[in-house]
C-alpha cells in the first residue's frame, strides 16, 4: 500500500485538548490558541462543543467562542452537537461544519450520551437533516473503535457497522476514536480493513489518543493503508470526561514530524505549531506531551 501524498490534519486541541481540564479556562485564551492554530497553517479546527454545560462544563462557552473566534480564510472552524438543541445553537452562532459523536460500544454510548447506540443514531438522523438544509457538513465520531473503559474488546465489525450507519445517514466522513488509546498497530490495520469494506477509504479519519504511547505507530500503519484524515491534539493535550484515565490525542507536532520525514504535505509551519503548543501548555499550567515540541522549544 502506498502513502497519501497529501494528508489533511484535524486539530481537535481547542475541543478534545481542552474539554478535560477541570479548571475553567477563560475565552479568550481558548480564541488565542484557536488563532494562533490558524496562523500555523491549520486548516481546520474543532474550536467548540455544543453540549450541556451540566456535563462538561469546559465547554459552556461554546456561543462565545464560536461567535468570538476571527474567521481566516481556508480554515473551517466546526463544533461537536450531539442533538438538534445543540445543532440550532451552533447554526445560531454561524458555524459552517459540525459533528455528530456515537460509539461502537454500548457501556460508552451509555456513559458518554445518555443512550444506546441504536437511540443516538435516532437522535444523529434530525441532526443531519437540519444540517443538510442549512447547508452545514457533517462529520461522525465513532468512538472506542479500538476498545472501552467499560466493556474492553470491541469488535471490528461493530465498529464497521455504526460507521456505515453514520455514513449512511450523511456524514461526509467518519472520524474513528481510539477513545483511550489502548490500540496497537496491527489491531488498528485490521479495524480500518474491517470499515473500508463499508466506506472509502478517503472518507475515513484516525483519531487516536495517546494513553500507552501508541498512536504514533498506529497512525503510520493506517497511513500506510491510505488513511488521509488525521484528528490531533497540539501538545497532545487532552482526553474524555467519560472515559478514566484516557490522556490526550496523538500531538499535532508529532504528527506533523512525521509526515514532513515521510514527505507528505500538510501545509503546516511546524516551527509556529510548536510554539502555539509551548504558550498553551505554559497558559494552562500543563506539560507539554509533544517530544517534538519539547525538543524544539529546548533548541
Ligand atoms: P441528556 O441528559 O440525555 O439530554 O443528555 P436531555 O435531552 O434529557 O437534556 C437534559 C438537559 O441537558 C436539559 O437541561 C437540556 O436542555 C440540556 P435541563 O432541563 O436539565 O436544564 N441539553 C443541552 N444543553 C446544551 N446543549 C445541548 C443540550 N442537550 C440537552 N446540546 C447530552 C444528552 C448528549 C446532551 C449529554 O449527555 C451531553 O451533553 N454529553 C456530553 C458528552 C461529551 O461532550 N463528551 C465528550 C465529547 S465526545 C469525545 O470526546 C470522543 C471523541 O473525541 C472521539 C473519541 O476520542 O473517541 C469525539
Ligand atoms: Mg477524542
């Protein structure tokens, strides 16, 4: 298999970096990291997440933050919305592209939304008809794709199915989460065999988090069957309220290394991405979990 010659980042640190941390962290650094993401040449950045506040409080800024951020052009600026209330204030507040988020697990679903796997994809379908018509891109998690904090093993085949059902419903793509990054790279490979057999392989995304030190050679092993789509973290921040121990996503910086080594392009000034993680980390009063990053800013 060959390597995509061009791989598209989806830098999710303004949602998924920061949705975990238990002190709130004022709007206007979360719209300074979300511009200095776009100065670095990313082009597209989950800035929001509009769901209730009750269960992650993080995000209760979501209409701040989405009506606040200064638009650059060639970036999409998307936010998660797990429901039609969520979806009506993210039109609201001018979003352009949003996402719906399921899971391959059941205990997850359960945990995460409040439903079964069969009630969120009722719960999706509203979603996406409102969007289409308000001309809003949908995209879809699915999540614990490579296995669950509640139930362990979770099959290929039913992380195919919940990715077609997603597909199927409209998502022009569909992201798939190693929610606590216990994957390994041939599970990995054999997932995405299991879901290309349902969807393109150019409609697909990896979005791995980093817990056992893995996503970096899961990622290059699914580059290597053509994935083109990758969600990172800067400085790898991050995890999932409801899912213990889950630590960031895979960084963007490290991300970023690699595909320069593997001569693929992504448009990103890595030197400003590395920098952006530094301020944030130092901001937030966290480590930066990028070696990249680190390595850079001890240059
Ligand atoms: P629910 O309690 O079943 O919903 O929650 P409900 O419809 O019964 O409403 C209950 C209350 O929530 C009501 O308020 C609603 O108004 C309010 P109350 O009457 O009690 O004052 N509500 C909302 N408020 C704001 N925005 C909304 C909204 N919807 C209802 N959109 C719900 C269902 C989905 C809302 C809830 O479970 C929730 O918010 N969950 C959040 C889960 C979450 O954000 N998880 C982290 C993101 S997913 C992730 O990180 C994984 C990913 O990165 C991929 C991977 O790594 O695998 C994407
Ligand atoms: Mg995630």
């Amino acid at each position: 298999m060959a390597f995509p010659k061009q791989v598209r980042l989806v830098e999710v640190g303004p949602r998924d970096g920061l949705q975990n941390e238990p002190n709130l962290i004022d709007t206007a650094t979360k719209l300074e990291l979300i511009d200095r993401l776009g100065a670095a040449g990313i082009g597209y950045i989950e800035a929001a997440s509009f769901v209730s506040p009750k269960w992650v409080p993080q995000m209760a800024d979501h209409r701040d933050v989405m009506t606040g951020l200064k638009r650059r052009q060639g970036v999409t600026y998307a936010a998660l919305t797990p429901n039609l209330k969520g979806l009506e204030a993210a039109l609201e507040c001018g979003v352009e592209e949003v996402a719906v988020f399921g899971a391959a697990s059941e205990a997850f679903s359960q945990k995460n939304i409040n439903c079964s796997v069969a009630e969120s994809l009722e719960r999706f379908a509203p979603v996406l008809e409102r969007a289409k018509q308000a001309n809003v891109r949908v995209r879809g998690y699915v999540s614990c794709v490579l296995g669950c904090p509640y139930e362990g093993e979770i099959a290929p085949a039913k992380v195919a199915e919940v990715s077609k059902a997603l597909y199927e419903m409209g998502c022009y793509e569909v992201s798939l989460g190693d929610t606590i990054g216990v994957g390994t790279p041939l599970k990995a490979k054999r997932m995405i065999d299991a879901v290309r057999r349902e969807i393109p392989i150019d409609k697909l995304a990896a979005h791995f988090h980093d817990t056992y030190g893995q996503a970096l050679a899961n990622l290059y092993a699914v580059l290597e069957e053509g994935i083109g789509v990758v969600d990172s973290s800067v400085a790898g921040l991050g995890g999932c309220p409801y899912a213990k121990g889950a630590s960031g996503n895979v960084a963007s910086e490290d991300v970023v290394y690699l595909l320069n080594g593997l001569g693929i392009d992504t448009g990103i000034e890595l030197d400003r991405l590395a920098e952006t993680g530094t301020w944030i980390t130092q901001t937030i009063g966290r480590p930066n979990r990028s070696k990249v990053g680190v390595a850079l800013a001890a240059k």
